[in-house]
C-alpha cells in the first residue's frame, strides 16, 4: 500500500513539474515575443511622449503614498515580485476555486499594462514576471511608479493620471486636495466600478479602504484622515465627462 501510496506521489509531481516547464515556456516565450515586438526602452519613450504624461515631481506626495499604500506597500523593498503577497493571493484563490486576488506588485501591473492583456491565463503571468525583472533591471523604482501613473486606467477614457486629474476635477495635479488625490488613487482597481461618474457611494466607499491603508502602512493618522474627510464634507467636486456623449458637459456631485 504504501509503495503504491509513494508511486503516485511521484506521478503527480512528475506532472506538476511537466506542466509547470510547459507554462514556463509558454510565458517566456510570450515575453521574448513581446520585446521584439518592441524594446522596452522603445515602449517607455512612446509612453513618455504622451501629451498628459506627467513626472514623478509633479505628483502630490500624498497621492503616491496613497497608491503605495494600497497597492503595493513593500514596493520599495522587493526586487519586483512580491512572494508574501502572492503567497496570500494563492491561498485566497485556492479558498475561492478562482482567481480573486493576483498578488501582483506595481512593476508587474506596469508590464501587464504596457505589453500584454488583463486576460487571467498562466502563461501570460509568467511572460508578466519576466517582463518585471527586465523592467526592474533597467528603471528606479521611481522611474517605475511614473510609468505606471502614466498607463494605468482610470475610467471615462483617462489613462494617465493628468488626464484623470484634469477630467475629474478640473484641475491641475499641483491643486488636487488630499481628499482628491486619495480618491482618485482608488479608481484605477476597478474604474467601471470606482470611477465617480459612475457610482459616487462607491468611489467615496473605495476612498476610505485607501484610507484605512495609509493608516496600517504609518503614511497617515487616524486623526489625519478624519480631517481630511471632514474637510470635505460640504465640498463640491466638479466633474467634466468627456466620453459619456460625444458633446461635452459639466456638472457637480456633493461628496459627503
């Protein structure tokens, strides 16, 4: 019995390693196809010439701790990959039976943005992960997070975050308010679902896990975060749609 027990414990691994090489070959390949294609300095100068590309100076500090905060916090000690993270999001999907959390570090999202899909396949992870060490090989980290700032989508047809800026409230970066940049940095997670043009309650609901992030990551108080939302409490935000109908149009949303 227990030979028989051994065998197919030895089976099983043979096939686990089998299909692991076939995905790893898959996404490498996936990955060298997709630089030549076109190089990645090629494809961060396209990036860079984008008419609302902004830099990493001209960004609200509180808007960069804001996304840190959520989305990445080790972002500045990991070499690109985040194994606590992934761990987590593994053990969350197999709980699930589907693919709820990815895991995936701002560099990754940033190599999922400019060369592949958002299609959740295998081998399109994997080329993701070669994709990031090479992103991480050649850029700074703040290099990195400009570039993902400037191809992240933040619904209403806005991919870069002037544009999101400009659109949303009319405003240049250097005049956002804390409440605006801790907003907008939320968006960008699900944008059909967290963009305000399309449901305030859940952009404002959105804000506030953001919020509770930037306090457990030390980049706010609760007592700074208190005063930031009761400062806002009777505050118009503007926003101009620009892609809901072919005019354009103004209108205001009282965020409470």
């Amino acid at each position: 019995m227990m030979k028989i027990f051994k065998r197919v414990i030895v089976v099983l691994t043979l096939i686990i390693i089998v299909v692991c090489t076939a995905f790893g070959i898959s996404g490498y390949k996936m990955y060298k196809n997709a630089l030549n294609e076109m190089p990645l300095t090629d494809k961060v100068a396209s990036i860079r010439q984008k008419e609302n590309y902004a830099t990493i100076e001209e960004v609200p500090q509180i808007y960069k701790d804001a996304v840190i905060s959520v989305e990445d916090h080790r972002f500045y000690k990991h070499n690109g990959i985040d194994v606590i993270a992934i761990g987590r999001a593994v053990v969350n999907d197999i709980k699930a039976l589907e693919f709820v959390e990815g895991g995936s570090t701002i560099t990754q999202q940033l190599a999922k943005n400019i060369f592949f899909t958002q299609e959740k396949k295998i081998e399109r992870k994997v080329a993701e992960i070669f994709m990031t060490f090479e992103i991480e090989k050649n850029y700074d980290k703040d290099e990195i997070l400009e570039l993902y700032l400037n191809t992240s989508y933040y619904g209403d047809g806005y991919y870069t975050i002037k544009e999101a800026c400009n659109g949303y409230f009319d405003k240049e970066l250097y005049e956002m308010t804390d409440y605006e940049c801790i907003l907008l940095a939320g968006i960008p997670n699900a944008p059909s679902v967290y963009a305000p043009t399309k449901n305030l309650e859940l952009a404002k609901q959105r804000q506030r896990q953001v919020m509770k992030k930037m306090i457990e990551y030390g980049y706010l108080t609760e007592s700074e975060a208190n005063n930031i939302l009761n400062e806002n409490n009777v505050r118009n935000i503007l926003i101009f749609c620009t892609r809901i109908r072919k005019t354009n149009y103004m209108y205001t949303v009282r965020c409470k």
